[in-house]
C-alpha cells in the first residue's frame, strides 16, 4: 500500500510541473484606410469594430506603412500649449496610442481622441490619427502594444488588406468567386432527313360504279342502229342508288 502511495505522489508532482501547452494567439491588427478615413480593429482574426477617423490636412502629413504601438499614455500633455492631460481643451483628447512612425519611437505620431469631434471623418490633423473620444477609450482598453498599425490608401475591403498583409483566418471579401468548371457535352447527333412524301396518284375509276343511264342509254342505241343484227341486249343494268 505504501508503495502505491509514493507512486501516486510522485505522479501528481510531475503533473504539477508541467505547463500546458498555449497555442499562439492570432495577434491583433489595425487598419487605416485615408481614401474613405475609416480604422478596422481586428483581433483574433477577426474583424471587430470600423471607426470613423480624421487624417492630416495634407496627403504626406499622416505616414503610410506598418507602424507598432510602443506606447499607451492617459491625458497626454499638449506640450505646445502648456495644456494639461485630460483638460477638456486638449487637442489630444485624453488617450494616445502612440507609434513607431519615422524613427519617432511614439512621440510624435499617434492615434488619440480629440477636442473637436465635428473634425472626425475629414482630413483635419497635422498627421496623427483622431478619433471620438469614447471609441478611442474602448480602443485603448482593447488593443495591446507591439499592435501593428497598417496606414495606406485603398479601395479593396478591410478583409482584403488584411489577407494581403498576412493577417491569419481572413478571407478577401472582394475576391471573385469560384466557378465551376463546365464539364464538355458531346456533339448533338443528326437527326436524318425526313423521307419526301409521294404525291397520292389518282384513283382509277370502278367499274362497278358505272352510271345506270349510260347503261340504259347504250342498249336503246343498240337496238335502234343495228335492228337486223343480233346484239347482246340482256345486259342487266344496275339500279340507281339514293
């Protein structure tokens, strides 16, 4: 029994040691699209939210590429104006999500809420990216750092950037779809020709049906143009018929 014990023992220690195995999470990915202003949050492949955003006043002020979060910072200052984190006339709004854009190590390029909400959705900013300041919240809470960010113009779907850029479990929503394949019909066969058909010919007369007055009228004859010559005038005519 003692045995048995100190085996179980050493069985349940062993099993506590050892960690089980984590599959690798599908990591998270933004995506910012400048031609319609929009941002896609994806997160375990899947695509999650779309918010409107405001991009810079010029076409190269907002950078485009793949850019991670390195950093997440509540009421971010406005050093520029001396303005207080989290002072309602921040132009920052009161979340940053900053990134590694152009060697700025999160500094200067970021996505962030914002004092003006009527600017969100227009090409408005010196080149940070705005959002409402309650769906920048909800971003922050959300999205971890080392989140790569992927700026770009584009008419393709958020689904379809994000397969092009690798992104795992997505499928491209514009792709066309697949056709199948018609199978090769053998050739019709040709019927033949019908046969011509032939002209009915004319029925020849019976002589059965010989008209009676003919028949009456040839043995008066007889009689009349040869009366010494003995001619065959027995001939039975047929009735009339009605």
């Amino acid at each position: 029994m003692k045995k048995w014990f100190m085996l179980f023992a050493a069985l349940f220690l062993f099993a506590s040691f050892i960690v089980p195995v984590k599959a690798d999470a599908v990591p998270q990915l933004i995506i910012i699209n400048k031609s319609t202003n929009k941002l896609a949050f994806f997160d375990g492949g899947k695509l999650l939210n779309v918010f409107n955003v405001a991009t810079g006043r010029d076409n190269s002020f907002t950078p485009e590429g793949a850019f991670p979060i390195v950093n997440k910072i509540k009421n971010r200052p406005y050093y520029k104006d001396n303005i207080p984190g989290g002072d309602s006339r921040n132009p920052l709004g009161d979340r940053w999500l900053g990134l590694h854009a152009l060697g700025t190590n999160g500094t200067t390029y970021a996505i962030h809420g914002n004092n003006n909400p009527n600017s969100i959705g227009t090409y408005a900013s010196a080149g940070c990216i705005r959002m409402h300041n309650e769906e920048i919240r909800y971003l922050f809470d959300q999205v971890h750092t080392g989140t790569s960010v992927i700026i770009l113009h584009s008419n393709q779907s958020f689904e379809a950037i994000a397969a092009a850029n690798n992104y795992p479990n997505t499928v491209p929503a514009d792709s066309a779809p697949v056709q199948e394949e018609k199978k090769p019909q053998p050739p019709a066969k040709e019927k033949p020709a019908p046969a011509p058909m032939e002209e009915p010919k004319p029925e020849a007369p019976n002589p059965e049906e010989e008209d009676p007055l003919s028949c009456i009228k040839s043995k008066i004859q007889g009689r009349i143009y040869f009366p010494d010559i003995h001619v065959k005038t027995d001939v039975t005519c047929p009735a009339k018929t009605s």
